[in-house]
C-alpha cells in the first residue's frame, strides 16, 4: 500500500504541474486570459480549453495509475468527460498516448491546431515526477482489487481561472483565490464506498509577488478500514 500512496502522490505532483504550466507558459495563459474577458469570438473555443485542464489532469491520472497497477485501472474514474467538439465540429476523445508526440499530436486536435500550446502540455504530461515522500509510518493494508479511485481534478476551477493571488489569508486560511485551488485523489472500498486513503495536492499553496516563485503542498489522508463508519472522517496522515 505504500507503493499506492507514493504513485498517488507523484501522480498529483504532475497533475499540479499541468495546472501550474496553464497559469505559467504564455501560450497557454493568453488563452486562460481571453476567456476571463469573454472574447465572444473565441467563446466555444476558450470554453473547451478551460475545461480540458481538467479532463487532462483526470486522463493523466487514469493513465499512470491504472499503467502502474493494471488491477485497479478500471476502477478509476473522475468528474469530467472526456469528449470535446472543437470549433470544426470534430468530437475528439481526449486521452494519454503511448508518446508524447501522439499526444501533442492529439491536443492540437481539440485547441484548433496550436501546436504551440499542444506541446507544452503533452511534455507535462509524459514527464516522469517523483516526489521524496517519508511513508514508513503508513501501515495499512487493503487489496487493490478490492478498492476505486475518484478524481476530482482541478476543485475551484473559477478561481483557477480567474488566478487571484493577492487576497490576504484569514487566520492561515485564504477565502478566495489561486492559493485555493487543488488536486483530489480519493480511494474508496468498492464495496461500501467508505472512503480510506487520499491525496490532496495544492499547487499554488504559497505564492510569492517578489519573484513569482510558488510552493505547492501535499497532504495524503489514510484510515483503518474496520475502524471507519461511513459517517467518520478519514484519520489524517501529514507529508
């Protein structure tokens, strides 16, 4: 199970940094800009872009988990849908490829030809992360096949979008803003839904005005199934 949690929490780290190139890259901001000023003449298709962030965050997930442990990949699912209709008309189904030239190849597809911004994506995407994580204090034990997975890939998308960072926070805790934004992985028993084990990754969880520099946050959640009513909250584990 250790092995689960640490694939859990590099996989979160790449989903953070998906969203981080989306802020970041120019190419891929103007877009995210555009969108905020509602440019009626770009609408349908800055309107699919906001949204495969987040389908590609989700897919990206499927993909490495379900890779790394063939036995639960069909039991991993998320929010979003993966099919796009672009400005051509075209239903695309959004997916990871074997390469990261088929999937540059297979986003330029959804954001109308800009390879630009294809590209930049799909190298996130297919870039390995590894996270040094201390999980020798975890000692739970549950069988995969017996477990399911539920993305929520980018929770507070409107304040993702808007990319507020100036809001102050209140007693640690910032109401509003870029600072809220996360990445959720939650495991679940397939049997009763309670949940026992999660990651939650804040990608943008100190920001500095200085030099622009930002520090993410990790935190994975673990219980002991036999103990937990579906009611209880999860006991929490702290990277």
């Amino acid at each position: 199970m250790r092995e689960f949690l640490e694939a859990l929490i590099n996989v979160s780290e790449k989903a953070a940094n998906i969203a981080r190139q989306c802020r970041q890259e120019r190419a891929l901001f103007e877009l995210l800009v555009q969108e905020k000023t509602g440019n009626q003449k770009n609408k349908r298709f800055l309107q699919d872009f906001k949204t495969l962030g987040d389908v590609l965050i989700q897919e990206t997930v499927k993909h490495d988990i379900g890779r790394k442990f063939p036995d639960i990949a069909e039991r991993i699912f998320g929010e979003e849908s993966n099919k796009f209709t672009n400005t051509k008309g075209e239903t695309i189904r959004v997916d990871v490829k074997n390469t990261e030239e088929e999937t540059c190849e297979l986003l330029a597809k959804v954001l109308d030809g800009n390879m630009e911004a294809a590209c930049l994506l799909a190298v996130a995407v297919h870039k390995e992360v590894r996270m040094k994580v201390d999980l020798n204090n975890v000692t739970i034990q549950l069988p995969l096949k017996d477990l399911g997975v539920w993305i929520d890939p980018i929770d507070s998308t409107a304040e993702y979008i808007s990319g507020d960072c100036g809001v102050k926070a209140v007693n640690g805790i910032h109401p509003v803003g870029l600072q809220c934004v996360t990445v959720l992985i939650g495991v679940f028993d397939w049997a009763t839904g309670v949940p026992v084990l999660g990651v939650i990754n804040q990608p943008f969880h100190k920001l500095s005005a200085e030099d622009d520099s930002i520090q993410n946050f990790v935190e994975s959640f673990y219980a002991e199934p036999q103990k937990m009513e579906p009611c209880e909250r999860p006991r929490r584990h702290m990277e």
